[in-house]
C-alpha cells in the first residue's frame, strides 16, 4: 500500500486480538450493533452467574443503561454484586426468573457457571462430567419474569428492554410462562442445546420455533465459549422481534 495516509487509516481500523477470544469478538461486536439499532434502554439479565454479561456489555459493547442481573445463588450473586460496585445503573437481585413463583432447589454444580434449576444429564455428551456435578443444593426465590417486568418497568420506566436468558436449561420454559410479556422486549439473547447437559433442555430447533411464535425473528448465532472442536454442543441465538426488522 504506497499511500501513507491509506496506510495508516487501515491500521487504525484493526484489531489485535487473541485467538483464544476469538469467538468473543463475534458476540460484542454484533450486540454493539444491535444493541444501537434496537436503541436498548434496559437489559434483563437472567442467568448472571458472576456478572460476566454485565461486564462485558460495559467493557466491550459499550452499553451504558440499566442491567438487572439475576441470580439465584448466594455465593454467586456477591461477586456480581461486588463487580457492580459503584455502577449505580446495574442491579444484582438475588432471585431464580422461573415458570412459577414461591420457592425451589436450586442446583449448584462444581463448577459454578453450569449451576441450574434443572439436574445434569450426561448421556449426550460427557465433556463436562466433572464440572456439571452437583456439589450442593440451596433454596432459592423464583418468580416468574411477567411479574419482575411488571414491578421494575414501574419502578424505573425504561422503553426498549433486551432479553438476555442463561439459565442452563430453563429458557424456553421462562418465556413459555409469561407469554403477555414477550413483546415488550425489543431483542433477545439465549443459550441454545445442541446437545442437551439438563434434565429439563429442549431442542435448539424447539427453541426457535417458540421464540418466533413469541414474534421474533434470528439476527446471529453467536459462539457463547471457545468451542470444544469438532462437535459444537451449544452456542447463542440473537433475536429481534419482527416488527422492528425493517
């Protein structure tokens, strides 16, 4: 390239980035894009674990609205709440968004971030034997995410709320138990099984097909961890409701 000026304006528009991350890349940049078309004011973030999606919705997308993150288990929910510390628009509430409301056992596995309302299953896949064991058994509040929208829409008045689900198996079963609600969101994200880790997963074929009968249509599939080559066992489904796809 023998203009400098050229030169220097493509250099300026890459990005180093490590291939061990790679499949994040995908994920911020089509949420900053999205999230920008959509105009998001609010996210619910169901399924927080440690605050891993709030974090990155600052950090890497950029995003500077409300997030509500959901988190049933205690232990869990104090490091999301200590990663929110002194982000005065992003709020931990410790609680399971489930299909009813009232109380329930609440799975913690050895490895934290498969914790679940639902129990292992390994006869599809064994890779995560070890990591998605039960370890211990908390009770937790659940309700149902009508309710929580409902209360929190009075409270703070936000306009165009994303739906972010991870809740290891209970997605569809959440938005099957509030259907009045569904399209009051402008976008969605959830965890599809490829193959099914839970008692209670469906088919990401399954999942599809409910959410489109809820009004919403496929922007991408996003990666949502490296990857465990050569089978993919789950990934991520951004989803716009239909009326606002142009």
């Amino acid at each position: 390239m023998s203009d400098p000026i050229r030169a220097l304006s493509y250099v300026k528009n890459l990005t180093l980035i490590d291939r061990r991350k790679l499949y994040q890349q995908w994920e911020t940049s089509h949420l900053e894009k999205l999230f920008a078309y959509l105009k998001v004011d609010c996210v619910f973030d169901i399924g927080a674990n440690q605050g891993q999606y709030a974090t990155m919705l600052r950090r890497k997308v950029g995003y500077d609205g409300w997030i509500f993150s959901f988190e049933p288990n205690p232990v869990d929910a104090a490091v999301a709440r200590e990663h929110a510390r002194g982000d005065d628009k992003c709020k931990v509430i410790e609680l399971a968004i489930s299909e009813s409301e009232g109380d329930a056992e609440f799975n913690v596995m050895r490895s934290s971030e498969f914790s679940s309302l639902s129990l292992p299953k390994h006869d599809e896949v064994s890779l995560f034997r070890e990591m998605n064991a039960v370890s211990h058994v908390v009770t937790v509040k659940t309700e149902r995410l009508e309710t929580v929208y409902r209360r929190l829409k009075e409270e703070y008045g936000f306009q165009r709320p994303f739906l972010k689900m991870d809740t290891q198996g209970f997605d569809v079963k959440i938005v099957k138990a509030s259907p009045n609600v569904m399209r009051s969101f402008v976008g969605l994200q959830s965890e599809l099984a490829i193959n099914k880790l839970y008692a209670d997963s469906v088919d990401f074929r399954e999942a599809l097909t409910e959410y489109e009968r809820c009004g919403f249509i496929l922007s991408a599939f996003v990666p949502n961890n490296a990857g465990h080559f050569p089978r993919l066992v789950e990934t991520d489904c951004l989803m716009i409701r239909e009326d606002l796809a142009g």
